[in-house]
C-alpha cells in the first residue's frame, strides 16, 4: 500500500513537471515546414503558422442575454397539422 501511494505521488510530480515546460517550436530532427505558400516570396516561421485566421476563428458579434426578455411572436411557430 505504501510503495501504491509513493508511486502515485511520483506519477503526479512527474506530470506536473512536465506541463510547465515550454520552449520555442522548431521542426523535429530530419523534418521541415511545409512548404512556402503560393504567391508568397518567403516561408512562413513556425509561430506565423501557428495564428489562426479571422476565419478559423470569427469574432462574435451578438451580446450574450444577461437576463431574460420577452420573445418576439415566431410568424413561422405554426400548430402541427392534424
């Protein structure tokens, strides 16, 4: 039982250990970056590639309802037909 618990208290240090390490992102030993885009005179680095487009990830554009409000009447919430 003793031994069960210094195992797990090993397991989490280790975990937590690595989480916090961060180094700059560079290609793996004997690989590249994709290749240089069409249309573009240089190739992109690692972090460039790493943003996202306005498109990947579009701006809201509606508030979020912060209490609650009477529904407009729904022309098209017609009774099923019988």
């Amino acid at each position: 039982m003793k031994l069960a618990s210094t195992f797990a208290a090993a397991a989490i240090a280790l975990s937590l250990a690595a989480c916090a390490q961060r180094t700059d992102l560079e290609p793996t030993p004997g690989a590249s970056l994709p290749p240089t885009p069409y249309g573009e005179n240089e190739q992109p680095e690692a972090e460039d590639l790493l943003e996202r487009s306005t498109q990947a990830a579009p701006q809201r554009n509606v508030e979020l309802r912060t209490r609650s409000e009477e529904r407009e009447a729904d022309p098209f919430d017609l009774p099923p037909e019988g």
